[in-house]
C-alpha cells in the first residue's frame, strides 16, 4: 500500500546520504570524541532533534485506517469489493540503526549486508495480489468502471482528498528543494516527505563536518588493517561484488563484520549522531514556520480520520 499512496521518500536513499562522507581534508586538530550519543542503548534506536515533529505511530494508525475505509468505500460504490485494502494494524517503533548501516555483528556474520538491501523493498504482500483493474481504479488510470465514473486521480485521490479537506496544498522550500505533492498524497505521507527532505539536508551539511571527515578516515584506516579499501561506509555498503537476493559470499560477509567493528572501535555513530543533531537543530529553527504549518493541519487531518473511522468498517 506504501506504493500507491505515494507515502515518503525512500529511506535507503536517506542512508546513503547519512553516511557517504567525504574523506578529503583532515582537520589539523584532533577530533572532539562526543561523551554522549543520542542512542537508547536498550531500543537500539537512534533520537534526533527533527524526531519529535514526525507522527507517533498512533496518529499514523489514526490516518492509515481512514485511508483504507475510504479507499475501500469508494472501491464499492465502483461496484469492486473484492481484494479489499486491510486495516492496518498499530507498527511500533523499531531499532533505525540500519539508517546508518549499522546492525549487530552476528547478523553481519550471517547476512553480510542484506539488511541494508532490504530496507529499499517497499512491495507488499496486498500489492503483489492486487488486479490490474484494482489498481487502474485507485490510481484513476481507468476512468470508466461498470459504467461508474471514477474519481478523478482514482479512489487513492479520493481517500487523501477527504482526508484533507479543509486544509490546502503548500510548496515548501527546504535549502533549495521544492517540495510538492499530487492528489493523493496521504498526511503521513507528506509528513514523511517533508521531514525527511529536511532530514536529507541536514545529513548533506553533515557530509562536510570536519568530525565526521576525520572519524571516516579513522574507519578507513581501521578497514584497511583488516585488509579491505574503502573510502566510507556507504561505499563498503553498496559494494557491486556483492550478491543481490542471494546467500552472501565469505568476503561480504568478511567486509562486513569488520565494517561494523570499525565503527564501534572508532565511535563512528556517536560522531555522526551527534554533528547530525546539531543540523537538525538548526533545521527546525529555520523551518520552525512549516513545522507549526503541518501541526496545524494534522490536527484537521486526525479530526476527519476520527470521523471516517467512527463512520463505518471498512
């Protein structure tokens, strides 16, 4: 369902830029080591100032059911009830360390680097048993339905047009990027958009830390007396030899538990963590207007999911 509600950027795209650091120039003094990270230990989750303006996983349930009665409704009076969307059930937070490729060394040992590979696949279970016409209806590509009109932009429009009603379309500029989204671009999904281009920013400004240069040259270093060359993590991550889908081979699997125990050896995270929270600081001072802009209108947003839930099931 991810697909077809045009939910967010990918999030592989937003690790690749977290850790592809440049290894030019090191700073003539020597490194600040951060004595405290932003990381619960305990959740394995990494905390970062922009994570209080995404939705809490209720809000997000809140919006994805009404999504699912709405478009499920509108599928109906089309005369197509079978292969209905599911009602999302609540996602609880989940270790994002994989954000930075990071992962315990045993899965290391035994995958290589297929999480961070997994984290890109957006497909479903429900999408991959969706008909041609079901998804011509949600996406408005089939106009004419059992001589039914369908809605402009298909039933997925109609779900994120009703659930936003009574707010408007904004552009928002975030350091360069216009930021837009069609008609049936979901609450969630702009919230996701908006933050993490905004998130993206800050790590590109981190890229260019004298920090978090010199702790990925001290990996670098570390990598290299463990045998492997590689200039970042992200280059170590997206190695071409490595299998896709496959059981990894002895070396990705060698690269890759000597890429995570170089990281914790040189505090990789905690440097990365800690450069990134600064821009993320400054990220919602200077955005502090379209974060209260968002907040004004998921209010709205809840308030019409409240009404679409309480209305019918799905």
């Amino acid at each position: 369902m991810k697909n077809l509600t045009q939910r967010s950027i990918g999030t592989l795209a937003l690790a690749a830029a977290l850790v592809a650091c440049s290894t030019e120039g090191k700073g003539s003094q020597e490194r600040h080591r951060p004595e405290h990270a932003s990381i619960d230990a305990k959740a394995e989750h990494v905390n970062r100032p922009l994570d209080r303006y995404f939705l809490s996983p209720q809000d997000v349930l809140q919006i994805r059911k009404a999504e699912a009665s709405l478009t499920n409704r509108c599928m109906r009076n089309l005369h197509y009830a079978s292969h209905p969307l599911p009602m999302p059930r609540l996602e609880h937070e989940e270790s994002n360390l994989s954000e930075f490729l990071i992962f315990p060394v045993s899965q290391a040992r035994e995958h290589g680097y297929e999480v961070a590979r997994k984290a890109s696949d957006s497909d479903t279970e429900w999408k991959s048993r969706a008909t041609r016409t079901q998804i011509a209806l949600l996406d408005g590509s089939l106009r004419q339905y059992k001589r039914k009109t369908v809605p402009k932009g298909g039933c997925s429009a109609f779900a994120a047009q009703t659930l936003m009603r009574g707010t408007r379309h904004h552009r928002i500029q975030i350091d360069g990027m216009s930021i837009t989204h069609d008609a049936s671009a979901t609450p969630d999904g702009i919230f996701d958009t908006v933050l993490s281009a905004m998130r993206y920013s800050t790590a590109v400004k981190s890229d260019s830390d004298e920090r978090v240069k010199s702790v990925t040259e001290e990996w670098s270093s570390c990598m290299q007396k463990a045998g492997f060359h590689y200039a970042s993590p992200a280059e170590a991550a997206a190695d071409s030899r490595w299998s896709k889908g496959n059981r990894p081979t002895k070396l990705e699997t060698s690269v890759a538990v000597a890429d995570m125990k170089c990281k914790k050896e040189v505090r990789y995270l905690d440097t990365v963590v800690e450069v990134q929270s600064e821009n993320e600081r400054n990220m919602a001072a200077e955005q502090s207007t379209t974060l209260k802009s968002l907040q004004k209108d998921l209010k709205v947003w809840l308030s019409n999911a409240r009404k679409e839930v309480n209305r019918q099931p799905a």
